[in-house]
C-alpha cells in the first residue's frame, strides 16, 4: 500500500479535516488543525505531500520521525500541529490495513469505555447533564468582568459564588474543573485559588500563561489542588519540563497539536512515572474525539475526555453516550467514517480569533 494523495478541507464551525488516500482505496482520517491558523496548517500539510507520497503509511513512527527531524526548525504550535494530524491518519490507515481499532495497536484497552466530561457554565445546565449521567464538567472563571493583574475582593467573591452554586447544583459527587485558560495573573490565579479550595475543583486549569512553568509550579506547590496544563505544549520534550519542575499533575495534551496518537502515548508513559493522570483536551472536531478515544482505550493514567461534539451531522455513526461514558469503538482504524452528505453544507468557513480588549482602558485582552 502506498500514500497518493493528501487532501485537506474546512469544515465548519472551525476546523480542518484532512484525507491521506492510497493507491488500495483505503482512507486515513485525521485533523490538523490550529485554531484561527486552518488555512496556515492546510497549506504546512501541503508541504509534508511531498515526503509522504509513494511511501507505505504503516510506517507510522518512521515517518513522523523523518517529519519532525528533517525540518531544521522543529516543533511549535503550526508544525506539530500539521504533524499531528498527518499521523492520526496514518494510524487510521494502518488500523484499516490490518482491520483492528488503533487501541489493540498499541497493547490493548486498559478499559472498557471512556468517561466524558462536559462544559457547564451554570447550575442549570450541571443539573441538566446530570440527569442525562454525566458527572464530570469544566467552567471558567466568572467575576464579572476581564480579570486584572491584581482583582478586587468584589472579583474574587463573584467569582467564588460562581462556583459555589455549580458545587452545590453539582453536589459533592460531581467532579468540576474550573478552567483559568491562562488569562489570569499569578497574582490573581493565587487569590482565586484559595478562595475555591474548599468546594474541591477537580483541577485548576492553565492557572497562569502555559510557558511560564516556574511560577505555574511555584502556584502548585501552594495548593493542594491539582493544577492542570498542556493544551498549549507540544511534543514530549515540551512536557518533560512540566513533569520535571512539578508545575502539574494533570496533563492535557492536544491529539491535533502535541504531536499525534503515538506522542501523547509517550507524554502518559512519562506523566506515569511521575503519578501525573491525563485529560486529553479536545474542543475541536469528530476526528480529534476519535483520536482521542483511541488513546484514552490505550493508557493506563487516563482521566476523563474533553469534547464539544458526538459527531451528530459529520460522522455516518457518531458516538453515543450512557451515563457519562462512551463504549470503546470496535471498527478498524480510528473506528468512524465521515458523512460526506451531511458534511455537504458545513464545507468551507472563515472563523477567526476572537478579538477582546479592556472595557476600562481598552487594552488587549488575553483570550
């Protein structure tokens, strides 16, 4: 089986789906995307065709070697990225060829399903995941206004009340991260965080700017709550030094930017040695949840699995959850195939950045 072509599409509401076909009519899947970069990453996925073309997809390791080191500037959000998707497909084609799910690729499934965790920004809405069985979920922070390098007490009680009413809407059994996503200071990360030990957050999420490890672990080690980053690290040499400074003992690689299926094996087999777990995070597309269930079957430190979507309009049989839980997918390869006719008026989208500044002084706001 050889590669003859790499096709790359978008797909609303933001993604890039990518498509490697072989000369034997089978076809990888996977999504190479950055956020707000799609047209960036299709044109970075152009310039792998080239290495890839004629050669055997199996070769899943090797090639993702030649990749990364036969570029003499490597790594980074654009280029793992590209990567990342290209070696899911990979995966994908190899589980074909051999008719197994890429999880029995890798030794087998520690599990039998994947538990799931939802995004809940009020009481409302825990309540009404929780009657559908779910009973892990992630919120943000919610003070009222874009928090400042050093917040009020006013922002730090809003923000406390926030989550104490998803704590008590949640009760004690439910399982509920509260996500910084690096746009707070230190200084207020710090505040915060003292304010909600007591409702016992699942974790603390990018409490600081994700390439800032020595303060991230200087706010780890003043807290008993776990802290949680890696939506923004790529490959393992980026996630050995969050490992080795202590900065967090829950790991959240990104399937589509870290580096692929196999890296983020290696990232849980180091996260393991340091009794670290891990939360793949995914806000992105079907593909990348596909990827990601493969990986969560695979691992033995695995958490609970981010998603915004099941896959409803754009896979031919999308996931299905029961009480919080998806069962292990069994069909060969990442297991789904696309819709393509209802994919048919989702194709193509121009989605941005979002662009926030100050309502005081209007300076930039981090996202």
């Amino acid at each position: 089986m050889k590669i003859t072509k790499l096709e790359t599409f978008l797909v609303e509401p933001r993604w890039l789906f990518l498509q490697v076909h072989t000369d034997e009519g089978l076809v990888g899947l996977g999504e190479p995307i950055l956020e707000g970069r799609a047209l960036t990453c299709a044109r970075a996925v152009d310039e792998l065709a080239p290495y890839l073309i004629g050669k055997d997809p199996t070769r899943v390791v090797h090639h993702w070697q030649a990749m990364y080191r036969h570029a003499f500037y490597r790594g980074g959000p654009l280029l793992t990225s590209a990567l990342s998707g290209v070696e899911q497909a990979l995966w994908d084609l190899t589980g074909k060829a051999l008719g197994v799910p890429v999880y029995k690729l890798f030794g087998g499934p520690t599990r039998d399903r994947i538990r799931l965790y939802k995004h809940a920004n009020d009481p409302e809405a825990i309540q009404s995941w929780m009657a559908q069985g779910f009973t892990a979920f992630k919120t943000g922070i919610h003070g009222g206004r874009p928090a400042r390098i050093i917040e009020s007490l006013a922002f730090v009680q809003e923000a406390e009340a926030h989550f104490a009413a998803l704590r008590e809407a949640g009760g004690p059994h439910a399982d509920i991260a509260v996500d910084f996503h690096g746009a707070i200071s230190p200084q207020t990360a710090k505040l915060l965080i003292k304010a909600l030990e007591p409702y016992q957050p699942m974790f603390i999420e990018e409490p600081c700017q994700a390439q800032n490890l020595d303060v991230m672990a200087d706010i780890a080690r003043g807290t008993h709550l776990p802290i949680a980053t890696g939506e923004r690290v790529f490959t393992k040499w980026g996630f050995r030094e969050v490992l080795e400074k202590h900065a967090a003992s829950v790991l959240q690689p990104d399937l589509c930017h870290a580096g692929g299926l196999n890296e983020v094996r290696i990232i849980a087999g180091m996260a393991e040695a340091y009794y670290a777990g891990i939360a793949p995070h995914n806000p992105l597309g079907p593909i990348s949840l596909a990827a990601c269930i493969q990986l969560d079957a695979a691992i033995p430190n695995f958490i609970a699995q981010e998603h915004i979507t099941l896959g409803e309009g754009y896979l031919k049989q999308p996931f299905v959850a029961k009480d919080g839980f998806v069962e292990l997918p069994t069909g060969p390869g990442l297991g789904i195939e696309l819709d393509m006719d209802a994919l048919e008026d989702k194709i193509d989208h121009d989605w941005r950045n979002p662009e926030r500044y100050d309502p005081d002084d209007g300076s930039v706001l981090d996202w």
